[in-house]
C-alpha cells in the first residue's frame, strides 16, 4: 500500500525522467577541471534533482485542465485523481523552500551568487510552466532556465568558472529548447483542442485523420536550430577549448549521427503514436547528452565518462521498471 502511494508521487515528479537535469550542474562543475570530492558533485545532483521536480509537478499542476481532455492521458496521478493538487502544490513549495536553503548551506561561501543563479533558474521554469502553452516560443524561457542551472554547477566552483562552462551552459540551453519543442509534437492531439497553443500547432502541425502533418515551417525550424546546436557540441574540438584526442571527436561524431538518426525517426512518423514519438524524443536526448562526457574527458578521464555515460542509462531503465513495469512510461 506505502509503495502503491509513493509510485503515484514518484511518477508525479517524473523522477525516471529527472536524472539528466540532476547532472546539468555536475557537468558544469567537471568542466571547471578543479579536482571536487564526490560530496560537491552529490550537492550539485541534489540540487539538479530538485529543480526537475519543481519544473515538471508545477507543470503538471498547470497542465491538467489540457490533459484531462486527452484519453492517452488519463493515467496521470493529477487527471485521474490519485493525488490532489493540494498535495502536489505541497511538494512544489517544499523542493522550492529545500532548493534555496541547500544552496546556501552546501555553498556558503559562493552562495552569494548562487541564489540569484538558482532564482533565475526557478523562475524562468516556472513562468514557462505557466505560460507555454500561451505564448508564442514560450520555450525560450525554459530553456534559459535549464543555461542558469547548468552554469550554476560552474559557479559553485569558481567566481570565474571559464568560458567552456558557458559553452556547456549554452549546450544545455540548445538541448532544452530543442527537446522541448519537439516534445510538443506527442501532445499535438489534445493541446489543440484544449486551446494549449505550444511552438509545433502554431507552425502548423496538425493531426489530420490519425495522421500527423508536420509543416514546412516546422521543419525548416527545428533544422536551423539542430544546426546551431551541433556547431555549440563540436565546437569544444574545434577551437581546442578542452584537451582531447582524435577518437573522442570520432565518437562524437559517431554519437551526433544518432541523434539525426532519431530526429528523422520522430520527424517521419507519418501515423500520429504518442508512444513512438516519446520513444524516438528519448533516444535522440540520450544520445546528445552523451556527447558531454566525450568532450570533457580530459578533465574527468575514465571514470567520470563511464559515470556520466552509463548513470542516465542505469537510472533510466531502473526507475521506469518500478514505476511502469515497462521500458516506457505508460503516459
């Protein structure tokens, strides 16, 4: 019974989900090459996870009026009821209130500085939260959360964390963005009807007779920003900011060209399945993400990069196991 109840917040916070998010700081941190114990890189995590959990159940608080005219949505814990909001609203106050006060007792002496960084964060994620679905690019602002959480990691080290954290603040920010709006593509049939207006429907993409209909306009989109994002991910290589050998450019190449792999995948779902589509998102994240650890290498050798590499994998299938029973989340 205590099991059945947590599995309900567990799925609430998306905490299968959370684990990238948790590390955005840790990388940040690693990419300082300033030798941390593994307590400063446990802080950062803690604080990552946080975040996630404040971003998503406050998403999912708002969101609930769009996703209860969705059938593929009823499962959720705040559209069939199994949690009431008052409980989620709980949990978001309660991760809001730890996220501040770790900041300041993990960091004391930097917190100065940290608070206002971890504010921002908060604050771009929440007005998203709130306004997605009304504004036009609204995902800017969520993704310019996910920049200051990232930097955040850099600037628990160092007042001057170095240009290569904003590069990998900046990666972060590209990956958020572009996550975010292809993510719209899965919720395209209830959004629309529900009045939620996110980036893919006001480009045009429609569901026309089970059929998803993505647009010119969409696609020229999401190119140029996939285009601005790969530049940001070689350029590390390419203007020797980090230390690094020819394999682990090949590798990353190697990685990049899953990533399109799967961008085409979600791109030419000609039949509209939420299922698929959520799939093929998740791979294409994954594989990006995994191009960070190559890239810093140097500074956290191979222990670090099986860390960082293997962890979202491990976390990952574990967690949608003992939530879903199953390698995919059921909603």
């Amino acid at each position: 019974m205590v099991w059945k109840k947590l599995r309900l917040y567990l799925r609430l916070c998306r905490v299968h989900s959370s684990v990238l998010t948790a590390l955005a700081p840790v990388v940040a941190a690693a990419a300082t090459n300033v030798s941390l114990t593994i307590f400063h890189y446990l802080e950062l995590f803690l604080i990552g996870f946080l975040s996630h959990i404040i971003f998503f159940v406050y998403n999912e608080i708002c969101d609930i009026k769009i996703d209860k005219t969705s059938k593929t949505l009823k499962g959720k814990p705040l559209v069939d009821g199994s949690i009431n909001i008052r409980n989620a609203k709980s949990i978001v106050i309660l991760s809001i209130v730890l996220l501040f006060v770790l900041s300041i007792v993990f960091f004391k002496e930097k917190s100065i500085i940290l608070v206002p960084i971890v504010f921002l964060a908060f604050l771009l994620g929440v007005i998203y939260d709130h306004f997605g679905k009304r504004f036009f690019h609204a995902d800017y602002f969520v993704a310019s959360g996910y920049f200051f959480l990232t930097i955040y990691g850099g600037f628990s080290v160092s007042q001057n964390p170095g240009f290569i954290v904003y590069i990998i603040g900046s990666i972060a920010f590209m990956q958020m963005l572009f996550q975010n709006i292809v993510a719209g593509l899965k919720d395209v049939d209830h959004d629309y009807l529900a009045g939620g207006i996110s980036t893919p429907i006001r480009l045009g993409v429609k569901i026309k007779k089970e059929r998803l209909q993505i647009t010119k306009k969409f696609l020229i989109y999401i190119s140029i920003l996939k285009i601005i994002y790969l530049i940001l991910l070689i350029s590390p290589f390419l203007f020797n900011m980090v230390p690094y050998e020819f394999w682990q450019l090949l590798v990353s190449i190697f990685l990049i060209c899953l990533t399109i792999f799967f961008m085409t995948r979600f791109l030419s779902n000609k039949k509209f399945n939420r299922e698929k589509i959520m799939r093929a998102i998740g791979f294409h994240e994954m594989f990006t993400f995994m191009v960070i650890p190559f890239i810093l290498f140097g500074y956290i050798g191979i222990i670090g990069l099986l860390i960082l590499v293997f962890l979202p994998i491990v976390w990952l299938g574990i967690f949608l196991i003992l939530l879903y029973g199953r390698l995919m989340p059921v909603i």
